[in-house]
C-alpha cells in the first residue's frame, strides 16, 4: 500500500488576471465555525430583502423571531443574517438600510432556480404570519445521511488529493477489511469499486458540484 505524503500540497493563488475565475466562496478566507456567505445568485437559500414602496402596508422584520442568528455582518451589497431553524440556514440578505423595516422580497426571473425561491420566500412570509414551518424546503434540506456522504466524499478527495488509491479509500474512509486483500482479489472487490466511486463523486464535487447542493441537487 503507498504512503501518503506527510503534509498537503498546497493549491498555488490564482488571479481572475491570469485565466481564473471567481469562487463562490473566496477561497483565500480561512475556513472555520463561521457559516459561508453564498453569493445571493448562486443560492436560491439565500432570500433577498430590498425597502418596499411607500403605500403598501408592511411588517417589520426581527430576524430573532424567525430562529437562532448564527451570523450578522456587513459588506459593500448590504447586510446579511443566517438565521437556523430545525430545517437548515435562512440566509436573509438586506440591500438597503431600510430593508428590515420595510421588507420587499425580491424574486430574480431565473427559470433555473425561481420555483424554489418562491418556496423560500412563501414559508419565510408564513413564519412571519405566525404560522410554525421550517424555514427551508425538503429540497434545500441537508439529511444527517446526505452530511454523513458529503463528510466521507471530501475525506476521500483529501486522500486522493495526497497521492492515495482507491486501496488508501477503501482503508481509511471505508474502514474495509478487503483494502488488504491480495491483488488477485482486490480487483474484483465490492471495496474496491466502492473506493473508485467515492473518489470520482469526490473529484466531481470539489469541482464545483457542490453548487448543486445549494440548488437542491
């Protein structure tokens, strides 16, 4: 079985200059306990609030009442607060000072992703009614299963990402005693087809398909 390098190689920087493109999330920020900001088009879990016209009649908005505030913060697009329920994160983006006490929903004409804002913002104006309903619909909901896979599909892009094979897969991730069966029979093994298939989901996802986790996907 190869040895895995002792310490990751490190992806090199890359500048929008030099042919890159941009990121969802910027991947010089270090990852940590803070929930990740998603840029708004990306992410039908993310409701948009701009100030209402004067006229229409409006309830205020305290992010508070709708569930536990696990972020707060500020930028140059406006405000953002990711509020948790038993359902998953609400990403509430504010675009202007006055968006909380006028709310106004905006709904982008986007054919790929309008169904399930719209699912978004109709629970978001229930909650706000008093009505009890998780913030996020089924489909924007993570399962403790689908956690359990996406944890295992990126401990096994680390593994392949070091140098490892499908045998460190199937060992490491997998916990399979056949990771150390002889070649003969490793070939056709259940472990080892598994490991294949865990590596290729693995690449698939770090190369942006983790977009379609945010699209319900």
């Amino acid at each position: 079985m190869p040895a895995l390098p002792s310490t990751p190689r490190l992806p090199a920087s890359v500048s929008l200059g030099d042919g890159g493109y941009a990121f969802a999330h910027d991947p010089a920020l270090p990852v940590g306990p803070e929930p990740v900001a998603w840029l708004p088009e990306l992410s039908p879990g993310t409701l948009l609030l701009d100030e209402a016209p004067r006229g229409f009649e409006h309830v205020s908005l305290d992010p508070s009442q709708l569930g536990t505030i696990i972020a707060d913060r500020a930028d140059d697009e406006g405000r953002e607060v990711i509020v948790v329920d038993d359902s998953g994160e609400l990403h509430i983006r504010l675009r202007s000072e006055n968006a909380a006490q006028r709310p106004m929903i905006l709904l982008p004409a986007d054919l790929a992703s309008f169904d399930l804002r719209l699912a978004v913002a109709s629970r978001f104006m229930r909650r706000l009614g008093g009505q009890t309903i998780g913030l996020l619909p089924q489909a924007l909901r993570l399962t403790m299963q689908r956690k359990r896979r996406l944890v295992e599909l990126l401990h096994a892009f680390d593994v392949h990402d070091l140098g490892g094979g499908p045998r460190d897969v199937a060992d490491l991730i997998l916990h399979s005693a056949q990771a150390r069966l002889p070649s003969v029979e490793w070939k056709d093994s259940h472990a080892r087809r598994a490991a294949n298939r865990l590596i290729h989901d693995s690449i698939a996802l770090v190369n942006r398909g983790y977009l379609k986790l945010l699209r319900g996907g």
